[in-house]
C-alpha cells in the first residue's frame, strides 16, 4: 500500500493488468517485453500527471495503483486515480480499467500522449506493433495476435510512425497479424477503424488491393462478407459486405511515399473516411448490410484469408466498438503529428 507514487505504470503492469484484462497475459507480456527500456522510470513521473487527463478509463484501472500508491495524494495523477477508482467499482467497469492500465502496460515505459489519446476513447483493440521480437502482436487492449507469413515478410522494430514516440512498427511484405475471430460487429453495430500507414511510393504499376484490416469471411459460402479497410492504386477505401453485395467510403491517399492516418467510422448507418484527421468522404448505406457472425479471422496487413498483402509500415492499430467523433479523430492526428 505504500508504493511510490510516481510509478503508476509499474504498479498497474504489474499487479493490477495480470487480472483485470481480458489481454491480460498480453499486457503482462508487454510489461515484460518493454520492460528493459531505459527510460521507463525517468518518464513515468511525467505519464503520471498525463493519466489523470485519461478519464474513467485511465482512472478506474488505476484502483490499485491508487491504492497502493497514496504517498502521491496532491498529486493529479494520484488523486485521479482515487477518484476514477471509486467511479470505476461504482461502474463495474471491469473494461474500462482494462483499457485504462493496458494503457501503462503498452507505454511500458516513456509516457505515449498519443497512446493516452487513444485510450481515450476505449478501443476493443489496440496495437503499438512494437514488438522487437518474437511472433506474438502483444496487445495493449483486447487479444494480442500473432504475426504470421513466410520468413522475411514482416520486419519487426521499425522506426514508429508517431512523433517523438519511442514505440517502432512493423514493415509487412506479405506478412500481417493474425488476431483470431474477433470484432464481429454483428448487425449494424458502430465501430472505428484506426491505423498510420506509410506504404512505399506508388509506382504506376500498382495493383491489387491491399488490405489495412480485414475482416471478412468469403471462404465458407463463397460470398464476401464482413468490412475491411484498403489501398488500391492511391486510393484507400472502407467497404462493408454482406452475401457479396458492398458499399463503401473512398479517399485518396498519397503516393509519395509518405506516412498517413486513416480512421474508418460506421454508426450504423453512414461510413466515413477521415485522412490525416480531416473526413474526406462518405457513404451513407442504401441497404442494410446487415452483418453475421463469421469465423473469419481479424487481419492486418493482408486480407483475412491471407491474400492481398499491403506492403509498407503499419503501426498503431486501434479498433473502437464506437464511431469516433470528427474533433476525436483530428485530435489524435494532432497528438500523432506532434508528439504531445
Ligand atoms: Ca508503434
Ligand atoms: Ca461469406
Ligand atoms: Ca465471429
């Protein structure tokens, strides 16, 4: 009870994920994976004050930590923690301390404004793809996947695609991440699709289309089914299937070379795309496109059945069970862009 305050991050890594998560053995993992860095306990009297900017989530995961870290009270992070841990049991928010203590597990160690703006919003999914090793996507919230594909089709530990964020990405080549059958979104339930995407310069002689995120059953009766998100000659687009009948959102992206956020919204009924921050399309249904439940595994980097591979840098794959709001998707562009 008497832990130093000013280590929120290691007291919720380790004491308190372990059982709270549903990714807990990956949040544990991403204690131990991350762990060594050398800057953790330097930044995390910083992280400390940021995570009481967190909300409920950040706050409620934070009962123990609190708890056990009281010589801070005074402090915003401290009292935050108090504060959101009270609210959290009055909640039973079980998910939301979750997706608030993955949050210290996924920084590991140098605070991560633009982890925190995500976890802001409570995503399902989030993935730093900042392993250094080994085969395993280690999830900050929700099931941690396995990288997957032939030998040298993905490159860990590549430089990260947000500012001054110490987290490196994946450069996939044919690889992706395999998470299993997760995120249905059964019906017309919302969701939000996030990643920063920095594909090679197109070349003129670009073909195919290359999957961000998929999820998408074709395989058991041979009609696609599901959402992905994609890049296809320059042009990225968010589609929505249902028995081989589609719709979808497009936006250009560039062909430079250069890096760029995509978020993908569904509120039920409208799909949006939003580059960079700003919405530059979309599609309001014309159909219901009514989705099941399929087995088919959540992809990144190529399509659930293992075709059509994005080449390039992928990193910070969130997915939110929401549709995030236009100002929330410019902030964590803004926060991505800046590194604060
Ligand atoms: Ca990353
Ligand atoms: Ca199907
Ligand atoms: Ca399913």
């Amino acid at each position: 009870m008497n832990a130093p305050s000013q280590d929120p991050w290691r007291v919720v890594g380790t004491t308190l994920l372990v059982g709270a998560l549903v990714g807990a053995l990956g949040g544990c993992e991403a204690v131990l994976a991350l762990g060594p860095e050398p800057d953790r306990d330097a930044a995390t009297s910083d992280s400390s004050s940021s995570l009481s900017g967190a909300g409920p989530a950040a706050g409620s995961t934070t009962t123990t930590a609190g708890s056990s870290g009281q010589g801070g009270h005074g402090e915003g992070a401290a009292s935050g923690a108090v504060q959101g841990g009270a609210g959290g049991a009055g909640q039973g928010g079980a998910g939301q301390a979750g997706a608030g203590g993955s949050s210290s597990a996924g920084g590991g160690g140098p605070a991560s404004p633009y982890a925190e703006a995500v976890l802001a919003d409570e995503p399902i999914l989030y993935l730093r793809l900042g392993e250094t090793s080994g085969t395993t996507a280690v999830a900050v919230v929700g099931p941690s996947g396995q990288y997957v594909g032939d030998a040298g089709s993905y490159a860990l530990n590549q430089p990260g695609l947000i500012i001054n964020d110490p987290d490196t990405a994946v450069h996939v080549k044919g690889g992706g991440v395999d998470l299993g059958d997760f995120a249905d979104f059964e019906g017309a339930q919302p969701y939000s699709l996030e990643a920063w995407v920095k594909p090679p310069p197109e070349d003129g002689a670009e073909d195919g289309y290359h999957r961000v995120l998929s999820k998408e059953d074709e395989d058991s009766d041979g009609e696609r089914d599901g959402y992905d998100l994609w890049l296809h000659n320059g042009e990225l687009a968010v589609e929505r299937f249902v028995a081989g009948a589609g719709e979808y959102a497009f936006a250009d992206v560039p062909v430079d070379g250069s890096a760029f956020h995509v978020v993908a919204t569904f509120d039920g009924v409208v799909l949006r795309l939003y580059v960079d921050g700003e919405p530059r399309s979309e599609q309001t249904l014309t159909q219901a496109l009514t989705l099941s439940d399929n087995s088919a595994p959540l992809t990144v980097g190529r399509a659930s059945n293992g075709g059509n591979e994005l080449q390039g840098i992928i990193d910070e794959v969130a997915i939110y069970a929401a549709a995030l709001s236009e100002a929330r998707i410019a902030d964590h562009y803004a926060v991505g862009v800046s590194g604060r």
